[in-house]
C-alpha cells in the first residue's frame, strides 16, 4: 500500500531530513509525498517546484480536508505543534509531530485524549529510542548486564539556531528543543521521573538571526535534576551555551557497571560498557553510522502497514513536555515539583534488537 503524505511546515526540517527520508520512502513505493502547507508563500511554492506537490492551500484545515491523505507530518514552529497534531488525528489522519508535542500541558492532554479516541496512529518526536544504538543499550540495562541503575548523566547543546526567530520567543527555548532528547532517553531508561529541580535561564540575552539581532525571550541554558524514586538520580545540561563537547551523550551508573552512549541521542556513535567481572571497558562501535533521527516517520509507515501499535508512545512524550514544564517552574519557584503522569515501558519487537552479527554495509541497512 502506498500511503500518501501531507507536510505543515515546510520550513528546515522538513526541506532536508525529512525530505531526505520521504525521498527514500517514495523510492520503495511506500509512500507519496502530495500536499504542504506553509504561511510563507516563498517556501509553499519553493516545495512545490521541488516535490511537484499542491501546497495551494489557504490554511492547514484546508490541507487536513484533503480525503486522499493518509499521513500528515507537523514541522512547524513549538507552539503549532499540539493544536495542528490534534487537528490532525481529528481528521482521521495518521500523524507524526515534532517535539515537543505541544508546548502547555493542557494542549498535550487534549492531544493525548484525541490519539485515544481517533482511528490514526500519533507518533511523536524525537525519535531516539528507535536508533539500533538506544535499543541495545536498552536491552543491556534490562538484562542486568550493569545491575541496578543508580544514577545518569546527560547532556546536549550547540550554539543555537541562526534562522527561525521562534527559538528565541515564547514557547521556543532550549529547554524544548534540545534537552527533551536527553530527557527522552534518560526517561526509557530509568522509567517515569517523581520530582524535578531545576536551573533555567537566558544566558544570552541577544542573538542573531538571519542576519538580525533579536531579543531572547526563550531559555537557552539549563541544568536539570531528576528523581526517579529509590534514590535513583540523574542531571541533563542542555543549552544554545555549547560551541563543541567530547563527552558522553549519556552516561548509566549502575550497580556492576556502567554505559556510555557517545555522540548524540539523536546521532548514535556507538557505546562503551564498563563490566566490574570483566574489570575493563568494551567499545561497542556504530553499526548503523546512518541511522536517520527522522526515522520516527518509517516507524509511523511500519506500523501502519503491519496494524501494529508504535514502539514510541505519545504518553512518553507528554512525560518529557511535564517534567521539562515542571523544570522551568521549579528553576522561577526555587523549589522541587513533583511529577505525576505515568507512560509505558519501551516494548521493542525481538526481532529488531542485536542479533549480534556483524554487518557488512551499513548503508544498505
Ligand atoms: N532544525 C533542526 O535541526 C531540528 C531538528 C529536529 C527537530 N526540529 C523541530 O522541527 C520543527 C521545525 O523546525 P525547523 O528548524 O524546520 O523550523 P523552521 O522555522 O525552519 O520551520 C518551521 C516552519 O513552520 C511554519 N509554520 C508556522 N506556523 C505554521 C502553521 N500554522 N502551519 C504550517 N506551517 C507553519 C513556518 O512558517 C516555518 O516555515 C521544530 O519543532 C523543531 O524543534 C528541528
């Protein structure tokens, strides 16, 4: 079967990673790119001419109208996201949102309640928890191989983006865009966080972009500090405050060992596991150095075809959004929030954990 698309927000992300992946897609015949929409008349017609696609719609409600779309992808701004991915699933459609699924709880909730009742499937970003890299290092943590988690590290930053003012605005922020990766991860780990303190602030009070210098209303600099009950503890630093790192994405104390997740979340480089029996560290390098972060939407196809319920689960993603919500309140109240909502456990189908055979091209892969 081949499932048709639809795109709001046809800004960055969708004219590059994801482009790049519905590309690939369409090469198999699994699915047909066929409608965008943007309010930016400059990048509906540069999509157009591009992907050969009607972007002539007036408004996203017009393009959710269309009866022949299966898939409709929210990449627009943060603050869009919940109401458009509602908006969405209501129309019968199935739908992949880029984090964080909404930016208010109330919105999240109303979205989460829509994925209960509506026929689509809801997929929501980041997609981390897909890489071959996460889930092997999941199925080590699970199967005891460090003993009982006790505590992590995390962290993830750049710069900061140079194009798209609303980083900078209400509802943007690093906190947003670049810490609910680690959160993410660190959260299908160790399971659900019970309270949070925080730092949040704007350490820049000004930044460029494209070309102009704007005012920072957003966070862009954060050190978070999560309870996950019994004493199990973990940090994320996260910001546009980091120009480079050589550190681990993410590090796993356990009660025999340890794991170290190199690279990023988002962009695995392999992961090195200290043993205490074994009393040395093993470098477990990259086996899928290509692993596209946008892989969330060929898992949203997967699903769909096969009828099978998605490894990512939205009430993952409203975990993240409460949790990083509760930082930024715990960093203006000075106090420890406590967190309330419950998600699943990470349920991986066996057959794409590690076999552990070697692969030969990991392009083909
Ligand atoms: N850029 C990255 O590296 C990156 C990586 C991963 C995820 N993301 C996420 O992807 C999303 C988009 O990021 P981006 O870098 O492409 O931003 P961008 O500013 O380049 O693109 C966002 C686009 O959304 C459009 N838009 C705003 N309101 C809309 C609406 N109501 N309907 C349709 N379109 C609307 C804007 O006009 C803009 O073209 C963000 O949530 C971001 O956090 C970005």
């Amino acid at each position: 079967m081949t499932l048709t698309i639809g795109v709001l927000g046809l800004g960055s992300v969708f004219s590059g990673p994801y482009a790049s992946l519905i590309t690939k897609l369409e090469q198999e015949g699994r699915v047909r790119l066929t409608a965008g929409y943007d309010p930016d008349p400059a990048k509906r017609s540069t999509a157009a001419e591009r992907f050969g696609i009607n972007t002539s719609y007036g408004a996203p409600e017009e393009l959710l109208a269309v009866d022949d779309l299966d898939i409709v992808l929210v990449l627009t701004s943060m603050n869009q996201h919940g109401s458009l991915a509602r908006a969405a699933l209501e129309a019968g459609k199935h739908v992949l949102v880029e984090k964080p699924m909404s930016t208010s709880l109330e919105e999240a909730r109303a979205l989460l309640d829509a994925a209960a009742e509506a026929p689509g499937l809801l997929v929501c970003a980041p997609h981390i928890v897909l890489s071959p890299t996460y889930q092997e290092m999941h199925r080590r943590v699970r199967a005891g191989e460090i003993g009982d988690l006790h505590l992590a590290r995390a962290r993830y930053g750049w710069s900061g983006p140079w194009w798209g003012r609303w980083f900078y605005e209400s509802g943007g922020g690093a906190l947003f865009d670049l810490g609910v990766y680690n959160l993410t991860s660190l959260c299908g780990f160790f399971g659900p966080v019970r309270r949070v303190t925080a730092m949040v602030g704007t350490a820049v009070p000004k930044r460029e972009v494209n070309g102009e210098l704007v005012p920072a209303r957003a966070d862009d600099n954060a050190h978070i500090v999560l309870d996950f009950g019994q004493a199990r503890f973990a940090s994320i630093a996260t910001g546009f405050t980091m120009q480079q790192y050589r550190s681990p994405a993410i590090e796993l104390y356990g009660a025999t060992g340890v794991l170290q997740l190199l690279g990023d979340d988002w962009a695995p480089n392999g992961f090195e596991q200290w043993s205490n029996p074994r009393g040395s560290w093993e470098l477990i390098p990259e086996r899928a150095p290509h692993w596209p972060w946008t892989d969330g939407l060929r898992h949203l196809v997967d699903s769909i075809d096969s009828g099978t319920p998605t490894i990512t689960r939205p009430e993952h993603a409203y975990h993240a959004l409460e949790v990083m919500l509760a930082a930024k309140q715990s960093s203006t109240e000075g106090r420890v929030v406590d967190i309330t909502s419950p998600f699943p456990d990470l349920e991986y189908n066996p057959a794409a954990t590690d076999d552990g055979r070697p692969t030969h091209d990991p392009r083909s892969s």
